[in-house]
C-alpha cells in the first residue's frame, strides 16, 4: 500500500493487516468486488445509477460526471432519509436509509479516480465494513486478494 487513507486506523487490526497485503495491481479489481458486495447487502442494484455506475466503471475504467452526479445525489437522498426516520424515531427506517446511504458512498469511493486504488481500498473498506454490519464479510472479499 503505497499511500494511507485516515480511516486505515479505525478498522480492527486484522483487517487492516489485508487492506495493506493487497497488491496495488490487484486493488481495482478488489475494490469492485468489494462495492458490488455492499450494493447486493443494500440491495441498491435495482437502481439505474448503481447500474450506469458499475457499468461504465467496467467498461472504460471511471464514471461520467452525470453519473457521479446522480450517485451524490441519491447518497444525499438516502442521508436526508435517515435523518428524517431518526427524528420520527423510526429506527428500522433510519437504519435502512442509513446504510443505503453508506453502500453509495462506498460506491462513490471506490470509483474515485482522484486518489490512488490503495488509499480508495482502505476507505471502501471502511464502509464495507459499516455496511455489512461486521468485518467477516469484507475479510472474505480481501483474503481473495491478499498476497
């Protein structure tokens, strides 16, 4: 891993540990297991754009900035959500919002082209974490990976 993300330090231990063995040749693959596997726990692959996202990451390597736009927009959508359940005490509404919030950040992360695939990879993991409720599922995307 050639460049730390900030929140390398928050995630346990072990999993850190993985983060840092993937190879930087391996990364983007690694990171769109890792998305597609949070946007199946979200179930958010119904929406047309996770969809356009995934395919044009697929297919020419980065998104468009519409694309971008309109995943900003329903992670923003889903934060909005969230907040609303939480003041009308609605829990269950609130933690659904919530993660679906989280996947699309998740998402966004991971098809930043900003900033290097192993400071995006601690990130999305981060969230994978946060959103699969556990480390064990992100370490099970990782330990395919690892070297």
């Amino acid at each position: 891993m050639s460049e730390s993300a900030p929140r390398l330090a928050y995630l346990p231990g072990a999993l850190a540990d993985l983060v840092g063995r993937v190879w930087e040749s391996e990364s983007v693959d690694c990171l769109r297991m890792l998305s597609i596997s949070v946007i199946d726990v979200a179930a958010l692959g119904v929406h047309a754009c996770v969809r356009d996202t995934l395919t044009q990451w697929r297919e020419q390597g980065r998104i468009s900035p519409a694309t971008r736009s309109q995943l900003e927009s329903s992670c923003a959508r889903y934060e909005v959500e969230a907040a609303r359940a939480h003041r009308e005490t609605d829990i269950d509404a609130q933690r659904a919002a919530f993660i679906r919030a989280r996947a699309l950040h998740c998402l966004l992360e991971a098809v930043a082209t900003d900033r290097p695939a192993s400071y995006r990879l601690a990130e999305v993991a981060y969230e994978a974490m946060i959103v699969m409720g556990a480390a064990s599922g992100v370490v099970a995307v990782l330990v395919e990976f690892v070297v």
